[in-house]
C-alpha cells in the first residue's frame, strides 16, 4: 500500500469517526508506516476471537448465524477482521469512544431515517388484531423479506456476466447455450414442480398393510433420488437458494415415516447438486466452475449407477427400506460434501480464483477425515486446471488468455506511449493489477511474484523478442505447496534475470542515466559555460519573443564545442519551454493524487510574462522500454532540479558581471564613498551564499547520492529494485535541495529575487556612468585629430574622470542610492537569517541532518551563530507561553 493510500485511508476513518485534535493524521501515519511489513506475518486464529465477541454481544445467536453465513460465502478477510473487534472489545477507552461516537450519529441520522425508511400502519396496541389482519401484515413482512434477500434470476445473472464480459472483449464475445437448453425443464434433471396442487390419492398410504406401505415407498423414494415426484412423496418449489424439502404423506406409518426421513435428505442434496451443475456450467461462469460441474458431473454419475442397481434389485422384489437404507449410507457423504460445496460456491458467488480458494480451504479442514479429503482434493485438481493453465502461459510467456475474468491479473488497455506525455501516467503499476477477491487461497503469498514475472516476460515481448521460460514446466495442485511455489521461482528468477540484462545491457540503462546527469544535473562544466554564453541574450527575451528553432541550434553548437560531444546520447537531449516557473512545476508536482490536481492543471499560466531564463529547460527523448524508468515522472523531477540549479547559475553569472562592472570603476576613487563599499561586501556575500548553495547540492547531495544509487543498480536483482533506487534517487536529491520542502523553498525564491533586483540596481547605476561619461567626452570633430588635439583629448578625459571622482557621491545622493543599498542588506540579511533558522529546526527536529551542512557553510565564521541563539532563545520562550 502507497504512503498516500495509508494518507488517504486514515483521513477517510478519522472523517468517519469525527476524531478531531490531537496530532491528526499525520501522527497514525508515521505509527502505520514503522510498524508495517510487506508480508503476513501471522495467521490470525478465529476461534477465541469468535467466542469473546459472542460472549460480548447482546445477541450471540445472531452474531454466531452471521458470521457462519459470511464464512459460506467465504468472504475474504473475515478471520482478521474478527481478530481486530476482539481486540477493540478490549480497549476500553477506544469503545467507549466508538460508543460515543455511534450514538451521536444515530442521533444525526434519525430525521434523515425517518423521512427514507419504508413504513407500515399497524393496529393500535390496545385493540386486538383480527386474523385477517394478522395474514395481510405477515404477507407484507414477508414480501419485504424475500425482496431483500431474494438472489437474481439464473437469467438475469447470466446476462449481467455475458454484458460484462462482451463490454471488456468486445471482439470476442461469450458463446451462448441457446434458449432451448432453459426453457426445457425436463432437460435439467430436476424435480419439476407444478403450481397446481397434485390431486389426493383414492387410497390413502396409511391404510395399507405395513409390508405393502414400505413397497410403495421404496419405489418412491427410487424415484425422488433421480429427481422425479413420487405417488406419496413429493417435492417443494424452491426460492432462490434454498434446500429441497419433501411432503411426505401425513398418514404413513410412524416407523416408515422416520426410515424416509433419514433417507431424504440425500435426495435434497441431489436436486442442490444437480440444480449447481445445470446453471454453473454455462460459460458465463467461467472455465473453472465449469471445470468444477465437470468434476461434479462424473461423480453424480456414479451415484446415478447405484441408484440404477438398486432399482433392479427392486424390480427383482430384493430390496427392502432397511436395504436401500443400508445401500445409500455410503453415498450420503458424498452427496452431503458436494451439496455444502455447491451451495456455498453458489451463495458467494464465487468464480475463478475465489472457487478456488473456497475448495482449498475445504479440502484442508477436513483433515482427518481421509474420504472427505480425497473428494475434496480431486474436485480441486479438476477445478485448478484451467486456471493454471492461464497461470503458465502468464509465467512462462508473459501471456494473458482469461476470456472470462477469473485469473488474479487483470489487464488493462494502456498506451506505453503516454509515459513520455503525462506526469501521473502509471503504466507500470496500473497495465497489469492483482485483483484481490481472484487470488486463490493458495497463491497468496506469491501473488506479488506471479504478477511481476509476467510484467517482465511482457515487457520484453512488446519489444519484439520471444522469450519461454527454459524451466516451464506443466504446474499442478497439490497440498505440498512447496511443489507450485519451486515452479513460480523459477518463472520469477529467469523473467527477472532476461528484463534486466535485456535493459542493463542491450538498452545501456546506466549510461543513458549518465548522459541524463551530465545535463539535467549540471555535471559537464564547459558545455554549460558555452551555452549560457550563446544564449545570454536569447534567454533575455520575454519567452513568447523566444525562438525555439534559434535555442536548437545553440544547443547543438554549444554540445559540438565541448566535451559533451563524446556522449553517444546528446542527440536526444532537446529544449522546452515551460508555461509555468520551477515553483508553480514543483506545486503542480506536489499536487499530485490530490484534490488541487485538477484545479492547478486546468488553472491558466501565470499572468507575470515569463522570461527565457524563467520558462527555461531540458527535456530528454526516451524511447520503450527505457521510458519504464525513465518516464514523464522521473524526467520531471530531473527538470525540477535542473531549473533550481540553471537559475542559481544564472544569478551568480549576474553577481559576477556586477563584480566585473565594479573592478571599471575603481578608478573613480568610488571605493571612497560609503554606499559603495556597502555594495561591494554585499554582492560579494550574495556571491558567496550562491556559490555555497551550488556547491552543497551539486558535491554534498547530488554527487554522493549518485554514487550509491549506481552502486544499488549493479546489486539489483529485478526491474522493480531499478525502479525503486532510481525513485529513490531523485527523491532524495528533491528532498535535500530544499524543493519538497515549500516553507524552505519560498524564503530561498526570495533570497533569489533580491540577489537579482539588488544586481539590476548595480546595473543600472553602472550604465547611468557609462552614459554620463560618453557625454562629457563625446566630440565634435569630424576629422582624424592632429597631434595637439589628441592631447586636448587626453586631458579632456583626466578632466572627466576627476569630475566624475568629485561629483558622483552628489549625483548618487540625490537618488537615495545609499538608502537603497541599506535595504538591499537589510532585506538580503533578515531572508538568510531566516533561511538558516529554519535549516537548524529542520535538521534538529525532522533529522534531516544533511541540511545543516549548508548552516556551517554560510556561516563559517560564526558570524550569523549570536543571532541565530537569540532567534532560538525567543522561538522557546513563545513556546513556554
């Protein structure tokens, strides 16, 4: 289970509980994600658990009822559920919370109950009710009864099964019996019950001798074991999912009464078992019901053969009541087995893997029992055949051939395509998903293998290679579970094995991340100095002017100029230009799988024109089946990190021509005034928290990171381990730059913003001098000067730059420019301040250590430490408050 399905589940419960305070969610979720295993730990016994909820319920009959029912339909989870009341039942501050919390919305919904629930006029208490209003009021309870409780005509269920499955393949529809097969009821094989009332004998049974009344009897009850009425033994209509039930006559004798009494049920199980057979082998059902019938079918044959025998005997006047008593006690445990099984695959509606599980279950609980065993194993082995025949195709080949939806893995219809367009594409996960309610009991624990097997085989076969499992072998069921779960290894080692050296090797997976790094995380020095260097000026325009054929082209020339030109991927590494800023990419990405996802997806761009530099980034081409790994996803967190860096690169370029700019004007005596030097000791300390925020993620984070990430890659031993150290991998560089964190990364976007307006500003003044300097020694002459005018002109420029000397304090006064500067550094100054505070709460609080490298580094000489203690001091005396 996801951290966000855990997240979301516990939002959902906590709703529905009305808890409200206390640490929220966010404390249950860290409890769940320490304490959590990806494996069954323990298998849950019921028995004690069942006994302490009866003992606790007000109404133990019904609770005991209950639970047998779910148990017949073979509900899954129902063990531990019970398991998890019992120790609820325990906790009594939490039931009496439940309690509490039980009442309250009782009490919430009363008006709404009262204003849905069907209601019905009854008699006043104090006057008696007649009979006829009696009946009518028993009619109506059980009219609402039976509509409740009523299952679906064979019908209309197979119908909603062949429109389910002809909706999911519509080339392939379901085969179809045609109509005659149910609309012959003689065809089936079971009692056919008339309407009307079959008419009295003319001589009652119970006045006959008693030799004569066991003669007739035995004839009949020959006949109600096939299915057919008998003269005075006849059989009951059935609703829905009831047993058979017989009318015996009323004037028989006592002592024969009870001898058919015991002989009829095995006639109620024979109309359960036949009745099973006829609807459950349709192919609406499935291949394993089928299967199943199949199986059923052989047996009832056998128990047809011994009723033929016995109607010889009977014709020959050899068989008595006591004989056919004594004959039939042998099947009577058979048939009771099969009915049990019948009824309880029909009231769970179960098919495919739930069949299965249902007859594992039995076969095992009825250890100890040998002939109850072997029936149940034999029905489960004809049953498992055709489900583990869809089990090898999809093990051995990657293949699915399920046309009626009963195996563990569902296929959905997914373009690979898409993984390269959308973000929230999830291919992997979602083309083959385990379908819970489909796994047998049996195959629980490698669910999980039996489905990545077949992803890995499949992955390979869409690339256009046959792959068959060297070790394919035909699997069969059988109580040593040893035997099956050998065969799946071996399926899941060798898929493993042939996807990973197939991407490793082949597809060069290591070095297409490589390449990825050398762009995406800055790791090629000169190729970026040349880029920045040719598009200076292009990436300057608002990003509408921006000419993206122009950029190509400048990539192009800047990969061939440097020493990214060995790289045998660079072809692949394109433009993009991006509608939104890193921070709203990062909310967009942050969003994801939340309810804001729609609203920041469908919200339009940003009203503020985007510069080149903003809307800036790479993109890369990755084609099936590297885009597995390397998919939307993944190459959008690369993008995050690769804009973070760009921009950061960006103002220590602007920081540096501000330096260059300041080295022209020394001349003019400048580091003489007071806002000058101010300027310079705060561009160079900008410079230097630029240059350190650079070096710590690009060395400290970046770097390390990589390196145990490729190191995971050459131990890993599946797909899944690769996908799982890539994810790895970029969330922790994510992480540790500081985007995941939003409080962390709006005060570093403001601490950016004002390293760039304070460089604007410094341009700005460097250009207004530049101008008043070419208009002082600008000339008039139209000629080559002469030697004597060359002179003029060079004491005319002594004359300019002492003027400038003298007079640019005045001018720059008059502008406030030293005020300016101050609120650069103040502003510059609190930012930082608190960038590294909340770095020391982070990296003490949340343990992420890594961060407080960062403090030592833009505060290497303590100089930042006497106001951080003081921030601290005050932060706990709030606190204290």
């Amino acid at each position: 289970m996801s951290e966000f399905r855990i997240h979301h589940d516990v939002n959902e419960l906590l709703s529905l509980l009305h808890v409200r305070g206390g640490d929220g969610a966010e404390g249950y979720i860290d409890l769940l994600q320490k304490h959590r295993t990806p494996y069954v730990t323990t298998t849950v016994s019921a028995h004690s658990a069942k006994v302490k909820l009866a003992e606790f319920s007000k109404t133990p009959e019904d609770f005991l009822r209950k639970y047998e029912e779910l148990k017949s339909k073979n509900v899954r989870n129902l063990d531990p559920l019970l398991y998890l009341l019992s120790k609820l039942c325990e906790d009594k501050e939490t039931l009496q919370s439940l309690q509490q919390n039980a009442k309250e919305r009782s009490e919430s919904s009363v008006n709404t109950n009262s204003t849905t629930t069907t209601s019905y006029t009854l008699p006043q208490t104090s006057t008696k009710m007649s009979m006829q209003e009696l009946d009518e009021l028993r009619k109506k309870l059980g009219n609402v009864t039976a509509s409740s409780n009523a299952p679906l005509p064979a019908e209309v269920t197979r119908k909603m099964l062949r429109d389910k499955h002809n909706k999911k393949n519509p080339t392939q529809p379901n085969p179809v019996f045609p109509n005659w097969v149910y609309d012959r009821p003689a065809l089936l094989g079971d009692f056919i019950t008339s309407p009307t009332p079959a008419a009295d004998p003319a001589v009652a049974i119970g006045t006959l001798p008693l030799a004569t009344q066991e003669q007739a009897l035995v004839e009949d009850l020959l006949f109600v074991l096939v299915g057919v009425d008998g003269r005075d033994i006849t059989a009951q209509p059935v609703l829905g999912r009831q047993n058979r039930s017989f009318i015996v006559d009323a004037t028989l004798d006592m002592s024969v009464k009870e001898l058919v009494n015991r002989i009829l049920p095995v006639a109620s199980y024979y109309s359960t078992i036949t009745r099973f057979i006829e609807e459950k082998s349709s192919f609406e059902y499935g291949q394993v019901n089928h299967a199943l019938t199949a199986a059923m079918r052989t047996l009832m044959k056998e128990y047809l053969i011994l009723v033929t025998q016995l109607e010889h005997l009977q014709r020959q006047g050899l068989l008595t009541l006591q004989k056919l008593w004594f004959y039939i006690q042998p099947t009577m445990r058979t048939m009771e087995i099969l009915a049990s099984i019948a009824s309880s695959v029909d009231k769970g509606e179960c098919m495919g893997g739930s069949t299965l599980s249902l007859l594992h279950d039995r076969t095992f609980n009825y250890t100890g029992d040998s002939q109850a065993q072997e029936l149940c194993l034999y029905l489960t082995k004809a049953a498992s055949v055709p489900y583990f025949e869809i089990l090898e195709k999809w093990i051995y080949r990657g293949i699915i051939r399920d046309p009626y939806s009963e195996f563990m893995v569902e296929e959905h219809e997914l373009q690979k395509e898409k993984i390269q367009e959308d973000y929230n594409d999830k291919y992997w996960d979602q083309r083959y998903t385990i379908v819970q309610h489909r796994i047998p009991s049996f195959l629980q624990k490698m669910a999980d293998k039996i489905l990545s097997t077949g992803k890995y085989l499949n992955v390979v076969r869409e690339c256009g290679r046959d792959v068959t499992c060297p070790d394919a072998k035909e699997v069969l069921y059988t109580l040593k579970e040893r035997d099956y779960v050998e065969q799946i290894e071996k399926a899941y080692n060798y898929a493993s094995k042939v996807l990973l050296d197939f991407l490793m090797e082949e597809k060069e997976l290591v070095s297409r991340l490589r390449s990825i790094k050398h762009y995406f995380l800055m790791d090629k020095g000169d190729f970026f100095v040349h880029f920045m260097d040719l598009t200076e000026e292009e990436l300057k325009k608002p990003v509408d002017d921006i000419v993206p054929p122009r950029l190509e082209a400048l990539l192009e020339l800047a990969l061939r100029m440097s020493t990214a030109n060995t790289d045998p991927f660079k072809d692949d590494l394109k433009i993009d230009l991006m509608p939104h800023d890193v921070i709203t990419q990062l909310l967009r990405v942050l969003a994801i799988e939340t309810k804001q996802e729609k609203a920041i997806i469908n919200a339009d761009p940003t009203d503020i024109a985007l510069s080149g530099l903003e809307a800036f980034s790479f993109d890369y081409i990755v084609k099936w089946p590297l885009s597995l790994i390397i998919n939307r996803k993944a190459l959008t967190r690369y993008q995050m990190l690769f804009r973070h860096m760009f921009y950061c690169k960006h103002v220590e370029r602007l920081l540096c021509n501000v330096w260059i700019s300041n080295k022209d004007f020394r001349r003019y005596s400048l580091h003489s005034a007071k806002w000058f030097s101010a300027a310079f000791a705060l561009r160079q300390r900008m410079l230097n928290f630029v240059q350190n925020i650079q070096y710590y993620m690009m060395f400290e984070v970046m770097e390390p990171t990589w390196h145990v990430m490729e190191n995971n890659l050459k131990t890993a031993s599946n797909i899944d381990d690769v996908l799982c150290h890539h994810t790895s991998f970029l969330d922790n560089c994510l992480k540790d730059c500081m985007l995941t964190n939003p409080e962390l990364l709006k005060i570093f976007s403001k601490l950016m913003s004002v390293c760039v307006m304070f460089t604007n500003c410094m341009q700005r003044f460097t250009q207004s001098m530049r101008l008043e300097r070419l208009s002082l020694e600008q000339g008039t002459m139209d000629r080559p000067p002469t030697q004597s005018e060359q002179a003029d002109e060079a004491e005319k420029k002594r004359l300019t730059s002492k003027f400038l000397a003298e007079h640019v304090d005045v001018l720059q006064s008059d502008a406030s420019f030293e005020a300016t500067i101050s609120k650069f550094d103040s502003n510059f100054s609190m930012l930082l301040l608190d960038l590294l505070d909340k770095l020391s709460i982070y990296s003490t609080n949340d343990c992420e250590h890594s961060m407080i490298s960062i403090i030592y580094r833009l505060d290497f000489n303590g100089f930042y430490t006497e106001r951080l203690e003081r921030m601290a001091i005050e932060r706990s005396q709030k606190a204290a408050v």
